[in-house]
C-alpha cells in the first residue's frame, strides 16, 4: 500500500515530504526541470515503502495512505501513478 498526495498540495508544494522520504519516490523536486510546471508532487507508489515520514511532515496534510484517501479526492490516486508512466 502506497501513500498519496491529494488536492491540498496543489499550488502549494510544499518540498518538507520530499526531505523526509527514504525512498525519493516524491516527485517533481524543486530540483527538477518539471517543479515549476508541476500543479502539485506525487508519490510514485511502486516505490513507496509505507514508512509516513512524508505524511507526518505535510503542512497542509495532502497526504494519505491509499486505503484512508477521502472518497471526494479518490481520483488523485490514478494521479499520482499516472505521473510517473
């Protein structure tokens, strides 16, 4: 099971996940060229370890683990795996 960043982040993006993610499976970073084009970050969830460190971290608490995610934000979960294939 994998977490997922929903419709808080959007226009924010706040990195503090990113930081905190053991398994760099938050993306776009502020390093990246596609940060600045990006709406919001998305957790790649085939690399996603379950661990909560970035849920913890999120100021505007966008992210979720896949089976909590709110029904009315159930569609960021295609979201975040269509992003990265």
């Amino acid at each position: 099971m994998a977490y997922v960043i929903a419709k808080p982040c959007i226009s924010v993006k706040d990195s503090a996940c990113v930081a905190v993610c053991p398994a760099d499976c938050i993306h776009p970073t502020v390093q990246e060229a596609a940060f600045p084009q990006a709406e919001q970050l998305f957790i790649d969830p085939m690399t996603c370890t379950d661990c909560s460190l970035c849920a913890a971290q999120c100021p505007v608490a966008a992210i979720f683990q896949e089976d909590e995610l709110p029904a009315e934000w159930s569609d960021f979960l295609a979201k975040n795996a269509q992003y990265f294939r």
